[in-house]
C-alpha cells in the first residue's frame, strides 16, 4: 500500500497546510508536551490512543487523512492524534518512523500495534480489533 519513504524535506511554504490533517475529532500535535498532555488525557479516561505520523508533502497521506478522520468521528471512544514528521522530526525519529504514514496503537501510552501505509481496509481491521478488545 501507499506509503512515502523518509527524507528531508522543506520547501517554505507557510500555509496552512495542517487543517486536512486535523479535522474531524483529529487533534495535530505539534509539541511534545501536547503529545504529553494528549497521552495522559487519554490514560486518565481510558482511551486507546491511534497516532498517525504524517507529512504534509506525502501523497498516501494526504489520501488518508479524511478517513482517518471520518474514523476519528465515527469512533469517540478512541482518541485520534497527528503527528507531523517534519514540524517534530526529532521527536518522530524517536519512535522509529521509517515511511509515512505511519499508525501508532497506544494503551497507556505502551503501544500495542503499529501499521505502515496507507491501508484504509487494515486500518479499520486494527481498530475494529482494539475496540473488541475494550468491550467486556
């Protein structure tokens, strides 16, 4: 599936270029004491934490972002976060971030699944699983 390979990019365009990325009940993180403050938020009221690290230049991404937020509408029990690689390059090479996009599954903050892609039946797949596996 579509997925963009890591690299330095920077072309100076100050526009908003964010707002396709966090619409919906999708919240862009753009420090990590938002990330922070995100993961506790959602530990404190027991949501699964989905983080998309994303870059504003990849094509897969783009296409993904309205039905990652159409999910983030569809299902408020999950909290849904956008994590752009550029804007937080050192903090994205810390979780590893080889292509773009790709999908974190945090429980308290510890991560219990990862997709690379932009496989929309496999990301509905994993958040189907995760939501199984929040119900009693």
């Amino acid at each position: 599936m579509g997925q963009c390979f890591m690299k330095h990019h920077n072309d100076d365009d100050d526009s908003d270029h964010n707002v396709a990325f966090a619409s919906g009940n999708v919240h862009l993180i753009t420090t990590k004491e938002q990330w922070e403050e995100k993961l506790a938020e959602a530990s404190k009221d027991g949501k699964i934490v989905i983080a998309n690290f994303s870059a504003t230049w990849c094509g897969p991404c783009k296409m993904i972002a309205p039905y990652y937020c159409e999910l983030s509408e569809a299902h408020p029990s999950l909290m849904f976060l956008t994590v752009d690689v550029d804007e937080l390059s050192e903090f994205s090479s810390s979780w590893d971030i080889k292509a773009t996009p790709t999908f974190f599954f945090l429980r308290d903050g510890q991560q219990v699944d990862k997709l690379v892609g932009a496989n929309k039946p496999e990301l509905q797949k994993k958040i189907t699983a995760i939501l199984d596996s929040m119900t009693p």
